[in-house]
C-alpha cells in the first residue's frame, strides 16, 4: 500500500489541456456545457473494428492514459450501441465485417454520430476495395467525420470527435 | 518406413536464420513430419502457391523450427478439380486452422474431418479462391450470410455464451462460443476472420521495393516485426548487406516495440484483475515511450520505419540522449509496480492458476513465443538463432513454469528489463555507417524467408519474386495461428469473468490471423 501511495504521489496529476476541435481551443468547461446542450450528459462512444489492423486501437486505448484523460472531459467510452452517441469505426470494413457494422448502427438510438478512424476507415488505406474489404466505413454506414493518419494521433481522434459534436456556429 | 529427411537433397535458402529447403512427394510429406516431430521441431507456418501459370499444378509449403536450422518443406500438386494433400493436424493441432483457412483460400483440401471454412464468411463465392492466380481480386461479390457450425455441448444445465464478432472493449473482433455450466467454462470455440482483408492477394499487385508497408499493417501492434521480416527476405534474395547502423536501429525498433506492447499489456491486466491503478500507471509509461518514439524515429507507432535496405530515419544525437533519458525513467517505475503487483494480494488471487497452460499441453499443441516462455518452454528466435544484429547482443532467455495469467504476467515484466538492457547496449555503441543500401531488382522465381521475434513471438514472411520488381507470392505468418487454439484450453475449469483477464495475458492478434 506506502508503494502504491508513493507511486500516486511522485506522478501527480498529468492530464494536458484537450486539443482544439478548431482554430479555438475549448476550455473544459465551455466544452462540458456543449456537450450537455447536444446530448444532455456525458457523450457515449462505441467503438467498432471493421477490419482494421489493430493501429488504430492502440491509439483509441490511449485515449483513457493520464494525459489525455477523454473520461474526465465527460467522454465515455460505452460497451453497447444501445448507450452511444457517437460510433467511432476503424479499419476498412471487411466483407465479414460489414453486417456486424450495419447492425451496430442500427441498434443506436437517433441523434447519432458516426466518425471514421485512420486512413482505412477514410478510404480502406493500403487494403482499398477488394474482394475481402468494402473500402472505407462510408461505403457501408453514413459517416460525419474522417479522421486520417495511420494510426492517427490520440489528439487527432479527440479533435475530430469534437468536431463531430460541436455546433456549427462553433466550427473552424 | 520412416524417410530420413537429411537423405534428401537439401536447398540452401535465402533468409536471415539458416534455412534449407526440401523438395517431398506426398507420401514423404508426412514422413517428414513425423521425423521432425520426433526430433521436436515446431511448425512455424505453413502456406500454399497456385503454379499452374508455371508447370501445371499447385505447392504447399511448410515452415519447421529445428535447433540448427529452419526447414522448409515443399510439396507439389498436379492440378485437378480439388488437389489435396495429407493433413499435418494430427502431428501440428496448429496446422488444421492454416490448412482449413488455405482451403478457403487456394481450394486446395486434406484428407481432414474437419472440412469447415475458417476464413471465408460467406463473402464470395465458395466455387471461387482468391489467391488462384486467375481469381479477380479487385471483384466485389455480396455477402451471403454462412452460419459457423459450432460443436455442441449437450448435458444437463448446459447452456451457451455467445461474443462477438463485436467485443464490448477497444479490441479486435472475433467470436467466442461458450458451452457453461453455471459459471465455469465446460468448452470454449473460437470463430475468426473476420478481419480478413485480403493481404496476401494484395501483395501479388505491390512492388517488391513497397511490400514492406503492406507487411507492416498485417498486425499493427507488430509493424516492425512484420516490416522487418518482409525487408529481411527480400535483402536475402537479393545479398543486399544492409549497414550495420541500420541493423542496430531496427533493433531498437523492435525492443521499442516489444517495450510499448508489453506495458500497454501489464496495465489492462492489472485492469482486468480489478486493479485500475495499474492501468493508470502503465498507460502513462507507455504514453512516455511514444512520445519518445516521435523524436527517435519519427512517428508513434513505427508503421514505415523498416524499409528495404535499412530504415527510413536517421536516429540523432539528441534522440539517442531521449531514450536514455526515457530508460532511465522507466527502469525505477517498472521496478516499483512489479513490487507492487507482486505484493497487491488480491490481483495476485486473480492472477495465480487462472488460465493455466500446462507445459505438456502447450508442447503438444505447439505453443510459440511469449505463451510458450510463460508455460516452460524455452524458445526465443534472438537466442536460440541470433540473426544481425541479437548475434552480437547475447540477449538472455526468459521463462516461467507456472503457465498461468501470473506467470505471463512475470514473463513480460522480464522480458521488459531485458529489452531495457538490450537497448542499452545498442545505444552504447551505434555503429556510424549508413542508415540504407540500395536494394536491387530481385530475380523472378526467387523464394526468400525473413523470420523476426517479435513481441508475440516468431513472425515469419515468405517473398517469392515474380518479373520485374513485382511479388508473386507473399505469405506473412503471426504466431497467434499457433497460440489462438491454446487460449480454448486456457479457460476450461476457469470461470466465465476470468475469460478477458485470460485472453489479455495471451493477447494475440485477430488482423495478424485473419490476414
């Protein structure tokens, strides 16, 4: 226990500033009371791997490290579709993929969001369209934003999902 | 009668561990293998070729891990409506996923029971093959749904769990059938692929001097490993030497790799045994050493940092000062949270006989890598076959008896310490020649080998050349083929909750399998 409480101690508090969604960084307050006008509690984010070659997850996951603490800025990550507001697809969809993605979008209740991860959820990045893959998530579901990079950034994911959500009026 | 395989005429084979190739007919295809099993060699990878272009027929090839060498075994088919070959199942359990998946694939079959598809879900044709080289593979065919016969439980108070493809995590999808009783788990199946992308069609339209990205992407945790054993492949095909500082780096690579993985990995485990502080701690680590990778080697996750000849980023003074800096940090931290998981008494209740892989159990079924070290068995291609630069590094085994979630636990968490070492020394003392060579137009018809521990274990990648600059052939293998089945004998006795924690201390690759 004195090792685990002296561990906490020396790494203090970590969390950095999120990064902008446009040319304006959010405070976290401004960014909280957005998301409580759009979806009236902390937004819900299910995740789904079409297909992808695991990148991308890895920087989905560090997503919840200290620094960027996506949980603490009122952004959860949820295990049903049934909770979420925003689906966050990686991967280009492949062929046996693409009805367990069409139903995870179905089984989400409206209004919903839908961003596509990495180059390959943008437009199937090096696996493209075969036999084996539809190509990007937009071939296969409606998607609102793309966020490109392979992996992308963890801060690449967070401006493009507030991007996603934010008004508008508020967009860069 | 028994066929000694060395009284067959032996083909040295282009690769970066020695390696010979034996020509077999059907008959002594088995006989090989029997004589190699009896001589305790480990199936590696086994993959099939359409050369009917070339002389009318089909090969199946299969990769063995001996002690002083790697043997690859070659079989030609002559063509018919379904060529087949004898099933290695019954000697390499391992092999029956390859071979059921290569049917798939190839419409190449055994003479095994089990006739299932693996990687095909119903999204072509089953009259079709993609990797038959007149398949079209930028065809598109829709989807028709093909239900998975899972074997059955049948008993009083039996009932079934099923998950997936979808999980409820940030992970890879599969599905996972359960046949319970109460809690305990009487049978686990497992369904896969389908993360299958289609790779090894893809490699028949990339250029030998560009395979090296597709390779990098067939399991991403793994890039450098994979990028590392297509680039090893080709060079040996081609007798390029690449320089020794560019040697020394995709070294460093590859234990930055193995670094990341395993501390991202000791954080869910602690996780997953309840215990999120764990998480906390290790994802922060793991998020240091990214962010070192930035400024050493360009990027987070080194997806294109191994190319053909060498590595594409120069490591520079500064950055070298960095990892130093950044091994400095975390030797102490890891130090500390392995004292504190070791004395955390209700992790360790989690950890301790769950998920136990008996030694004999893994030795049967052909456990490899990481999975094998924690059950006892001691294979490590850095050790047992050192390869330029691990030659000159005597990098030091790891092995733990116990084979549960503890002892994989204590695997990675020396494996770390040893990687921290190995850095170390190879920043002690980076050789100043080049960072690449140029790597010529290999010959078609020229079959190399590249094999490269990676953190899961052995990744082993096939290149056969075809004309002018082009891959005919490539077959990129992950070693979660081997240990995918051993996580259904993992779980029996344990109960259902104890399923994540299980399967994160193996933590295999769905995309790595699936292809």
């Amino acid at each position: 226990m004195w090792n685990t409480l002296s561990r906490m101690l020396q790494t203090g508090v970590l969390t950095e500033p999120l990064p902008a969604a446009g040319q304006t960084a959010p405070d976290l307050e401004t960014m909280q009371t957005e998301l409580l006008e759009i979806v009236g509690r902390a937004l819900c984010i299910r995740h789904v791997d079409a297909g992808s070659c695991n990148g991308c997850e890895l920087e989905i996951q560090a997503l919840n490290n200290p620094y960027y603490n996506l949980e603490g800025a009122g952004i959860k990550f949820v295990a049903s579709p049934r909770h979420a507001d925003l689906l966050l697809v990686t991967g280009p969809v492949s062929v046996n993929m693409e009805e367990a993605l069409q139903r995870t979008y179905n089984a989400m209740p409206d209004p919903k969001f839908v961003v596509a991860v990495g180059d390959c959820g943008g437009c199937g990045g090096v696996f493209g369209t075969s036999y084996a893959s539809r190509g990007g998530v937009a071939n296969v579901i409606p998607v609102n934003y793309t966020v490109t990079g392979c992996p992308p950034s963890p801060a690449a994911i967070i401006s493009g999902i507030l991007r996603t959500v934010r008004p508008r009026s508020s967009r860069a | 009668m028994a066929t000694d395989f060395m009284e067959l005429q032996p083909a040295a084979l282009p690769a970066n561990i020695r390696s010979h190739r034996f020509r077999v007919n059907r008959v002594q295809w088995l006989q090989t293998a029997e004589t190699l099993k009896r001589r305790n060699a480990r199936l590696l990878t086994l993959w099939g070729t359409d050369d009917r272009d070339r002389d009318g027929g089909f090969r199946i090839y299969a990769a063995y891990l001996l002690p002083e060498m790697v043997m690859v075994v070659e079989h030609f088919m002559d063509d018919s409506p379904l060529p087949s070959y004898p099933s290695l199942a019954g000697l390499y359990p391992a092999a029956l996923r390859m071979q059921r998946g290569m049917t798939d694939l190839f419409g190449i079959a055994t003479d095994e029971a089990d006739s299932r598809g693996w990687l095909r879900h119903g999204g072509w044709p089953q009259t079709l093959f993609p990797l038959r080289r007149d398949f079209d593979g930028s065809r598109q065919y829709p989807a028709v749904s093909a239900p998975y016969a899972f074997v059955s439980v049948e008993g009083d108070g039996v009932h079934e769990i099923a998950v997936g493809p979808v999980h409820a995590g940030t992970i890879e999808p599969g599905h996972f059938r359960f046949s319970v009783v109460g809690e305990k788990v009487l049978r686990l199946e497992e369904s896969f692929g389908y993360t299958h992308k289609g790779v090894a069609k893809l490699f028949e339209s990339a250029s030998q001097q560009e395979g090296h990205r597709l390779a990098a992407r067939v399991s991403g945790d793994s890039a450098v490993a994979f990028s590392w054993a297509y680039c090893a492949a080709l060079e040996s095909i081609t007798e390029t030497a690449c320089p020794a500082r560019a040697l020394a780096l995709r070294a460093l690579a590859l234990e930055q790799e193995r670094l990341a993985n395993h501390l991202g990995d000791l954080g869910a485990l602690g996780n997953d045994g309840g215990f999120a502080f764990g998480l906390t701690q290790f994802s922060r680590l793991k998020e240091d050493l990214l962010r070192t990778n930035i400024k050493a080697f360009g990027a987070r996750y080194l997806m294109d940092y191994v190319v053909p000849g060498g590595v594409a980023v120069d490591l520079t003074a500064d950055a070298r000062g960095l990892l130093l800096d950044l091994y400095d940090a975390l030797e102490p931290a890891l130090t500390q949270m392995r004292c504190i998981y070791d004395e955390h008494a209700g992790l360790q209740d989690r950890f301790r006989e769950t998920g136990r892989l008996e030694q004999a159990t893994a030795e049967t079924l052909g456990a490899i890598g990481l999975v094998a070290r924690a059950s006892g068995i001691a294979c490590d291609l850095r050790v047992d076959h050192p390869w330029a630069p691990y030659d000159s590094l005597s990098p030091k085994l790891t092995v733990q008896a116990g084979g549960d979630v503890a002892a994989r636990v204590q695997v990675r968490f020396d494996e770390i310490l040893e990687s921290l070492r190995l850095c170390r020394v190879l920043l002690s003392a980076v050789p100043q020649d080049g960072i690449r060579s140029a790597v010529p137009m290999a010959n078609p018809g020229a079959l190399g080998i590249g094999l490269v521990e990676g953190w899961r274990g052995p990744v082993m990648l096939a290149l056969e050349t075809g004309p002018n600059g082009s891959i005919r052939r490539c077959h990129a293998h992950d070693p979660s083929w081997q240990n995918w089945p051993l996580v259904e004998y993992a779980v029996l006795g344990n109960i259902v909750p104890d399923f994540p924690l299980i399967n994160k201390s193996f933590n295999l690759s769905y995309s790595g399998q699936d292809g």
